[in-house]
C-alpha cells in the first residue's frame, strides 16, 4: 500500500509513526460509558500503581464545558522558531504542522500538542479539519484561537491559553507521534485520553484494559454509593457503602 | 443528649466545635435579599474598620455562576501527608475528614476549606452528602472534583483548583473548627460567608448585625443612584447621588 | 462651544485630551462584520510590521463571552493611592475617576484602563453610566466588581480580576487620555480595540484603515478555505486554499 | 521540676510540647561529618522508600552560604491575624510568639517556623537571642529581616523572602511544636533537619538512625566515585565505580 | 540663572520638576548612623500611621550586598515602545532616558525607576555616569545589565531583574519626576530612598524628619535590647526590655 | 577510526551527533577578552537581526559569580519518567545521561540541558567529570545539585533551580545534540555559548565570526565612551560618544 501524501510542513523523518496505535475495539465506547469520569480513572490508576497522568481542568481549561472526549493520543511537539515573527510574517514560510497530524489522523485519534505559551498552536480551520477528519478533538499545552470556530464546528480543546497570536511565524514542528511531555507528564502516541470538566488522564497504552476493566467496578461502587447517600444512611456508614 | 456518633476520620480532640455558632433569625434571608452584594459588604466592612475578609472570584472560582450564597462556616484544615501516595492506594486508609464536617453540620453551613492545592479537597459524593445534610455550599483554597456531579446535585463551591487527583491518599486532615486561613484571610467557625459571582466575603461573628444593618443603608442609596443613572441626570451628579 | 462639566475626581490638567479621536465613518461597522476576527486582524498586523498589541483572553478574560466589541479606546491610567484603606474609608475621599471618563464619552467609545490588580477599577454603577453614555464596553487590566449588575445592564470588560474590594479609598486617577500600558502594549487614545473570546487587538490609530482592508481581504480568504475544508478537500491541499 | 516561666505570646495549650525530643546522641555530629550531604541524605531517604521531605535552596534561600546545619526541629506555626496593621501598630499588641521558643529551646534546636510570606517571622533581636540559647539556626517559609544583624551573630537561616515588614501587628502564633507544612513538606518536631548550600531536608523523628547509617554508606561510596574521576577512569567506567 | 542642557531624550513638558527637593542637611547622615535600618523605618512608619512604603530584598535584590543607600528619590517611568525591536536596532533611535536622569541629577539623589521586567532599564555606561553626578545608586523596579561595570564603579542598584537585553530599542521614557508605582508603592520625587540589605524604604518627603526622630530613638531602645540579649537576661524579660 | 564507547545510558539513536561543531580557532579566546560582554553581544544581535538568544542572570543564576564562559553548545534534552520515583529508587535504574554528554565532549564545550525543574539534572560528580573532560560549564534550565562540589572543583553553573532531589529516578534524557529550547530561546549544538555576571547569549553556530567582529568594534566604542565619562564631558556629549 503505498503511503500517505503528506503536507511537507514537517521533514518526514520527523514523523516517528504514520498512524497511532488503536486501542481495543469497544474500549473507548465503554470508557464513555462511564460518565465524568477522570476521577474514577485517576482513582484507579493510584491503585494500580500508574505513577502521574492527571492534569486539572483549571491548568488544562475546557472550551466546551460538558463534553466528555476519549481516544488514543496523536502527539505533536512544537517549539519557538528563533526568528523575528515580522521578517517571518513577510517571508510567510509557516513551519506548523498540525495539519500534517490531521492528515494523518485516524477516526477517534485525540490530538495531543505539547505546544508553546502565549501563542496559537491550533486555530479555527485547523480544528474544522481535525473534526472533519473524524478527530475526537484536542488537548494543548499552549495557547489556541479562534475559539468560537473551534466550538461551532464541535471540536472540544482542553487548552492552558487563548490568544489570537499565531504560530505560522513563531513556532516550528519539532516531531510527530514522539513521546511529549503535557503538565510535567510524560505521554506516548496511543496512549488513550480521557478528558472532561474536570481534567484529563492519560492511560498508558498498555494498561487501557486493566484500568478500564478496574474502573468499571469503582463506577458500580460509586453508584451505590450515591444511592446510599440519596436514600439518606447516616454520614459515618456513607464512607463503608462501596470503598 | 448523646454526642453525634462519628467517622473517625479524625482525632476527636482535633475538633474544636461539634457545632458552628449560629447567626441570629432571619440574617441570613436578609443578606440574601440584598441580592448579588459583596461588594455592597466589602464597602461596609472598609467603612466600619474591619479588616480584610475579602477574595475575589478569580481567585476563588465559583462552580455554578449566578448563585448567591449565604452561611456560617464550618472549618476545616487539610495539609498533605508525606506518603508516597502509590503506597498509600495500595493500602487504602483516607485520613480525608470533610465527612466528618457533612455529620457535624447544621443546615445552612458553608464548609470553608484551607486545602491543599493541585490536589482535589471534596469530590462529588462529598458534595452530594453536604447537600443532603442541608449545607449551603463550600469554599475551598485548593482543588476538587467532579464539578458535574456537584453542579448536578446543586451544591455550590468557589475554588481555587479543579483537578481529578484524589486527596484520600495524599492529604489529611489536621483539625476541624479551628481558625484557617484562606487567601490570606483568617477564617474563624461562625464567620458569616457571603459569596456570589464577584467573589468571598467573611464577616466576622459578632460583627454580623452591624454589617448587615449598615450593608442594608448602602443597598437602599445604591438602588438610589441606579435609578438616578437610568433617569439620565448628568455624570458629575450621579456621583453626588446615593454615596 | 463651552467645555463640559467635569466630576473633579481628577486634577483638570491630569485630562490630556477631552475627546478621543473618531475612527472614520463605518469603519466600527466594517469591522464587526468580521466577525469574530482578533486572529485575522492579529495576522494583519503581523504582515503589516505593526509590532504587539494582542493580547489574550485567557489574560484579559470577557465578562459576557459570545461578545464582539469594536471601538476607539478612552484611556485611564490607575495607581495605588498610599494610605490606609480603612482611614480612607473613614475619611470617605474618593480619587477614582473612571466616572470622568464616562463623562467624556463619545458613544461608541471603549474604555481601556491601565489599573491595579486585585482591587476593583469599575463596578456595577460605573459599568451602568458608561452604557447610558453610549460606550461599547470596556478592558480593564486590574480587577472590576458587580459583575452580575455590569453583564445586567449589558456592559461587556475584558479583565484580568474580578473582586469585591473597592478601588475607592485605594487607586487613585494618575491621568485620562494619556499612553498607558495594557498586558505589555502601548495604547494611545483614539487607537481601535477590537475584542472577541479569543483576545484583545488595539490597532494604531493611523493604521486603522490598512488594517481594516488588508483583514478583509484575508477573511474572504479564509471564507474560502473554510469551504474547502467543507467541500472535502485533501488536507495538503486545504493548506494552499486561500494562504 | 517546676515548668519554665512562658512569655506569654501564646495561650499555653497552644504549646503541644515543652520539649523537642532529642536525635540519639552523637548523631548531629556524625550528620556534620559527611559534609554538604543534603544529597546524598535526599537519595537515601529515596532509596529507604522515605516520601518527600526535601526542599530546595532556590525556594528557602540560605541567608549565611557555606554553612551546614544540622539539629531537631523545633515547629512554629504563623498566621495571619484580621486586623487594620497601622491601628495594631498603635495599639502596640504584639502576637508573634518565636521567642517563646526561644525561651524554650534546647541547644541545638532548629526553629522551624511555617510563617506568612512577604512579612517578617524573624528580625535581628530573635536571631541574636536564639543565637544565644544554642540554637543551630532556622528554616522560614515567610520573611524574615535584618539579615545582616542575624549574619553577624552568626545565625544561619533558610527563608523564602526577605523584607523589613514587621510581623508584630501583621502576624499571631498559632502553635508551638504541633505539625507543620513546609514548602509542602509536613514537618513534626524533633525531625531532623539538615541544611547546605543545595537545601534542606527533614528527617522523621523515627527514621535518623536508619537515615545516618544509609547514607554514611553512600557517602563512603561517593568518596570512591570521586577518586575515581580524579584518576582518570574513562566516562562509561565513572558510572559504575560506587553506584 | 539658565536652564540645564538637556539631553532631548525625552520631551521637556516630561520633566516634571527639574531638580528633586533636597532633604533637610544633615538627614542622610543621621539616617546613614542608624546602620542597616529599614526594619526600624519600617516599624516607625507603622507607628506613625504612614501605609506602605516597604519592599523586601527579595523582590528588589541589591546587587552590592553589605551597602546601605539614604538619598532623595529622582523618579522616572519608563514603558514599552510597540516596535519590532530589530527593525529599532537597525534604525538606532534611542528612546530611554535615565541618561537625562543623571543629567539633572543633584550629587545624593536616588535614581528610582518603574521600569520594564526583562528588559535592562540601565546599563554600565549608565552607573558609571551616576556615580560621576555624585548618585548614591539606583532603586530598579525591572531588568539592569552590566552588573560587574556597575560594582566595579561603586553604584550600588536594588533590581528586580538581571538582563543583557537592551532597552534602548525596546523602551521609552513616559515621565521624570511625575508619582511613579514601584512594587506597589506610589513614590514621589524628593522622597526619601532607604536601602540596606533588607529591603528598600520611601519616606514620604513631608515626613522625612519625624520619622528620623522617632527611628532614632528606637535605634537606641535597640541598641538596649541588644545589650539585654547580651548580657543573658531570660528571654520573657527580653520582651519588656526596649519595647 | 572507531567509535568512542559509549555510557548506554540513551538509545545510540538518540544522539544526533558524536561531536559538536567547533568554533572557528581564536574565537573564544576573542570573546572572553571582550571580558563581560553578553550586554554588547545582545546588542550586536539586536544590530545585525538576530532574533532573540538572550536570557537573563536572574532566571539563569550563576553559581559562581564574577565567572566569564565561552564554548559552543553541546545539548541535552531532558523530560520527566512517568514512574513511583520510590519505586525507581528501589529498581534503581538510572536514565539520565548527562554522563553520556560529559563522554562526548570535547575540550570547552558548554554543556546546555533543556532539564526539568524542581529536580536535579546535575550533581556534583557529574561537575567533576564534565570539569575533568575539559568543559568550560553547564547552562542547565532546571534544578542542579551539590552546588558546593560543583563550585569546589571550578565548574561554573547557571541554572534556574537549585535542589537536593536527584533526578536519578525521577528524569530520563530524550536526545543529545538535538535542537533543544532554553528560557523560550531556541538553541542548537555548535551555537556559541556565552555567560556572565548578567546572563547567557546564545550566537547561532554560522553567525559566530560576524557577530565577534561587530562586537570587537563595540568593545572598542565603548571603551571610549568610559574614557569620555570619566573624563567628565557633560551628560549630553555622553551620549553622543561611541554610539
């Protein structure tokens, strides 16, 4: 089969894997199942002794509070050209390269950027594209723009900033699908993403079935506990019903 | 009377109060009426020398914009553990004691927290058991979570932090119904807390009746100069009007 | 023609010019047909050599997200006063003079306020003034109060704070119409501010119609590439769309 | 034995312990031996599976370089009080309570104070009379001020700020020898602290011993990784002498 | 008698006053006997009721450690140019003016800038000609450069930042002897400047000799506790002593 | 010739290159008799277009002040495991491989590690072995350790964080000899390094040789203009002098 037409934006050896690796078929339905769930996965990696992988929605902030977004995690690095951004403004030589990831993305794939402070990594066509090509949506360290494109085409982006500050000129693509690190946590591609209003994990790849399987039993614990609460136990035997 | 039986998520000689000083009859419906009015108090506590007491809304964020909340706080002082909180989810024992508050508290206290940041203080069955036992809300310097169910469950926080990472192996709790400190703010049981979009407010105990008289004044001559603004008498006037 | 009544809140000679220059006729409205454009007009004055003068919402926050603003900035800059607040208080002498700007204005005006951070600059009743004068709304770097009463009345602020604590018997009015520095950009009086959920623009005021001219020529471009991202396009091919 | 005369700066039940309990004999001195060995007591507490516990020179700054300190903690907690600070200068009542424990230290104790950042927890007098009851020296998360009368007595301390700003009408003490948090360290009395030019680590009270032996250890073999360089083994060889 | 040559730096209708109101004879003097004393002023200006007027070494770090600096503020504010700094440096037009500082300055003054972070707001040419006009040194609030020229001359500076970066592309005179803000203080020209190795004090210009006398009578009630500390009386009476 | 053997302490595929670019002979001889000179070394990028490269003593701080080092670049990238750092220390697997670097280097190389902060990137062995190596120091954003080892053996340092916390366990090297981002400043192996008093200039590797002869001319300019200011010319024929 031959392969992908790329965009060029980004030297081909730089690409460290053309396609993310799938997680298991079902997986990301039955984590969605699970409602708001970063708690729950956070609580069940502490168990399982998955050191880190857990950012707070108020570091990573939602631009469409109430979505719930999992997939595998296409990752994207970039950094600073060391440029004046107005020389590169006339010279117009845009060094981005999320659109080479949309490019390459799978249906499902969360697009993950550990990307630069204070400017755009990711702009409104951009994510119309991602969402075109079937992305659930995207997690940047770093700023975005257009944010109210971005929710209208309905691609959800956890972000820790927001300027109207573009990229094309200050930042280049240093490499695709390597592992990048996002609020001082180390992620692979195919890591599965499980992100909603109150933060984001990132579940390693090779421990998705364990800890969905672990999460699913603490979610039927935490509903009878809710109905314990509801049905009015006395506080001290709320904490015994589920733990 | 029998003392309330309890979690024992803490030292009994940790807690300093089994209950919260209540504020007088009707003070609270009467701070209520006055509508969205920290700043109204803020100004009063300025004018009548009591100092600080006082943090702002992007400081302290509120959960569920729009809500006006009125209550005595109930106290609580969380610090980390110094565990390795791998080990301590292997071994399961939560020293968390914001349950215990939920048991000691009397309808319409706020739960004010001095948290612990980066690390979630009160989750969502937490929240729904405040609820239930007629809680107002909570205030909270540090993180929470599941901001969903809280907000489904209706029980408003303003905090400083929202983020998955459980506090059950990480914090304990070092004392409940002493003097906290939040924002910088000494916090003492029985305060009164008024919070609304705009921010916190902590009015000292004995000091409740002659804020909210005077607070009252300040609303009436406030109403005083919207009208005068929307009947269109000149600027230079409308700052003679009401102050 | 004889000048205008002033409030006196600040010395006359502190007033360095008593009306903000006019942007040519129709030009606001060209520009809020745009639409959300802070990152086109960003764009603009990058391939224009315009230097700075955008900054982001996740610095300067909106009140009222949803909300376009377009209009010529009124500029107030802000100090600390050095005394003591609860004297201040007491003493009841208020130095802001934020009133003297609404005052000044010309319908359509934005005013643009160089303030203090963690005090309020504006509140609920100046917010309420300054859209009976006809302003389009206001940025304020520096903290603003009341905001439930400032979105009521339909006044939209970018701010950096939102808290309680008056500015009353704290800032004083250091000059109106003068330069003042907001988030690292000079601002001039009579420069455009342009502000949408993405960020703030300010365009010099003697390049307000290249800027208008060159950003609409790009959003037709971007209209384009819009539909060719709609239409299916490969994606190496909608990054030549309309660059 | 009859108990000490107290200052009185702090309600006597706020006093947990009269007494720091003292490390085993000898031990302080054989903790000095090894040197600027805040490191390699960093890697053993690690390597015995010891959490946390060790902070930096960049956060808690060493006001005397080049010395090392060695002693049990002796805790102190500060707080905030609510009150207008220039009516409390007036008034003339002062809350601080370190020199209460001064009154009861023991020589050798190191005064560990969780203090009020941008505000003085420490001055000159305090140092010179801790110097004098053998005192090793003190850690402060806060400020501390007149640094150069602590040099010149000789009393080394790590703090996070330095700044004329009394404490005496800003701060109150909370108590004495209880539990505190140290640059989200949680510290108790009688653990040990050891401090260098690198930082500062806290020992637990029950695991000096066990801590000392270890790293004398790892001293000894760093000894021989250090001759080895100096002898000129090859890089790749460097690595595996004294690991 | 003729004006000054100017340097044109900066427009003439920017200076403010011409030269700074010289202090009392004989004041700095008696300031300078009192040692490193910004504790002391600190402690009188509370005690006297004046607010703020404080800031810690640890914001303001003096770079000639050991040195303590009395002498009348000459004040100057700089801010941003909104330039592209490359295209400045190219077209070499200098827009800074400490230079005309130093001009006017009279031998003793103070040279107190708000300036710019990150960005030098004086340089070693720059120190080298205060210190010839007789300078005592320089209060910085942002970016000096040239650190090592400026020890080597003797002029002492407290600064907020360390920078090569120049300003001269970058920033632009606003103001010289206006009120400047200098780490949240309101500082006038002719305002007493006292710097030790605590932090930095400003006494307001009507209060320069009240805080004198009051500071030199604690200076001796000091100096009595000091002896009393010395001579081994029990720390509860060292409390009474000099107080 | 054969390949040097290597530490295996990172992927042989991770090493972009076995040797850094050297500098044109003569060159850093000429830079360091310019002596402190990252003020007129930032000003000759500035003139001649290069955009940034700069960072500042009070981000990077020298562990040995009054040093001058000049070297080209020999990079490392560092980030963070995602693992129980307790666990790790019991497995004991170290990933860090500045020793790898150390290895590789040839005689005056800058060590320059992108690192993580809050841990240590480099102790004090690795200091001996890099000073034995024959570099001429580290420029380390992120923690350093053993800062007294480091200082004793003449290896100068400037770093961002100083902490006893190992990264032994807690960090793993990601590349050698890649493009790495240092304080936001993208540098490359072979860029010449240069560091003072003031902070660190980064000259990319095909600029070195004009951007010495500029600076030489500067030298000599300024060099006059210390001679005009001492022999006392008026402040406005400063000004005019060798700029």
């Amino acid at each position: 089969m031959s392969e992908k037409t790329l965009t060029g934006r980004i030297a081909r050896d730089k690409i460290r894997l053309m396609q993310v690796p799938r997680p298991p078929d079902g997986v990301v339905e039955r984590f969605k199942r699970l409602g708001d769930c970063t708690g729950v996965i956070s609580d069940t990696m502490d168990e399982l002794g998955i050191a880190g992988g857990v950012i707070g929605a108020s570091v990573l902030r939602p631009t469409m509070p109430g979505t719930v977004m999992v997939g595998p995690a296409l990752t994207l690095r970039n950094i600073l050209q060391r440029i004046d951004p107005l020389q590169g403004a006339r010279d117009h030589v845009n060094r981005m390269a999320e659109f080479e990831c949309h490019n390459l993305a799978t249906p499902g794939d969360v697009l993950v950027i550990q990307g630069v402070p204070g400017i755009s990594n990711m702009g409104g066509n951009s994510a119309q594209t991602g969402k075109r090509q079937g992305e659930a949506g995207a997690i940047v360290e770093g700023g975005v723009r257009d944010v109210s494109h971005q929710r209208a085409v309905g691609y959800p982006i956890w972000a820790s900033d927001i300027t109207p500050v573009t990229g094309k000129w200050r930042i280049e693509a240093a490499e695709i699908n390597g592992p990048i690190v996002i609020g001082g946590v180390q992620v692979h591609p195919g890591d599965l993403v499980v992100a909603d209003d109150t933060g984001v994990c990132f579940v390693p790849r090779d421990m998705i079935m364990e800890v969905l399987e672990h999460a699913e039993k603490k979610a039927r614990s935490e509903d009878m506990r809710v109905k314990a609460i509801d049905s009015g136990v006395p506080v001290p035997d709320v904490l015994k019903s589920g733990e």
